[in-house]
C-alpha cells in the first residue's frame, strides 16, 4: 500500500472514531433533555390546569415534547394506558417518573399542582447534574472516540 493510501485509512479511521464518539456524546444528552422536557411539561401542565381547568388528556396533548421517550409516556397517559416504556431510565428514575404520571389527575386541584411542582424540583435537580455530567463527559467521548480510530488507524498501517 502506498503511503498515501496508508493516510487516507488513517485519516478514514480517524473519522469514524470520532463519529462514534459523537453518537456516545448525543446519547448521554438524551437523558438530559429528557428531564428538561419533563420540567418543562410541569409548568405547562400547572399553567393549564390553575389557570384553564383542562382535562388531562388536553393538557398532555396541548404540551409540544421533543424527547421520544416522554412524548410515548405521555401518549400512553393521555390514552389511559399505564403501561410506560422506560426507555433509557434506571429502575428508580423510571419509578419516580411512573409514579407523577399515574398521579396526574387524581387528586383535587391544589392538591394536584402541590405535588407536580414537588416532581418540577426532583426533574430540576435531575437535569441540572446530569447537564454538569455530561459538560465533562461529551468531550471525553469525541476524544476518546478520536483517540480510538487513530490508534485503529496506525495498526491497520
């Protein structure tokens, strides 16, 4: 092989190295968004039912949600199915958020928003140290993705 054909496997090595590093980083941020999500499904669900009095289903169906796997949780409440998928949760995580969405609608007004703002603050607390996490972890994956490939890449030549 020549030398040039040796750089571009190299080079070629190197790069889907790093494009696995990139797919390892964009999936520890799936959790992460997952709670800002959720958060953010909180204040919309106390806004509509302080302020609107709409039913559940309404509530959910009226929230725009870009995580897959909260968008299927909250399909499956709004369809009074309480089988949840736990995607990418642990078995506590999955427990927690199990347990707000069983809850939903089942208790009197304040009652009700008492206890998804007591929820807000654990998916809060959640997001904000999963976003700490994975600020230090993302960029090791590329590197370490980067790092991987090269080494592939020499011991191919």
């Amino acid at each position: 092989m020549t030398l040039s054909g040796k750089f571009i496997v190299f080079v070629l090595c190197a790069f889907v190295g790093c494009m696995a590093g990139l797919l390892c980083a964009r999936r520890i941020c799936e959790k992460e968004n997952y709670y800002k999500e959720l958060s953010k499904f909180c204040s919309h669900f106390k806004s509509c039912v302080a302020f609107r009095n709409d039913e559940i289903a309404n509530v959910i169906n009226g929230f725009p949600c870009r995580s897959t796997l909260l968008k299927s949780q909250l399909y499956a409440k709004a369809n009074a199915t309480n089988e949840c998928d736990q995607g990418f949760l642990n078995t506590e995580e999955y427990s927690v958020v199990s347990d707000f969405l069983y809850n939903l609608g089942r208790f009197d007004e304040q009652t009700q928003i008492e206890d998804v703002m007591r929820n807000k603050e654990i998916f809060e607390d959640n997001y904000k140290s999963l976003k700490e996490k994975n600020a230090v972890k993302r960029p090791m994956y590329i590197k370490l993705g980067l790092l991987f490939g090269a080494l592939v890449g020499v011991l191919t030549m």
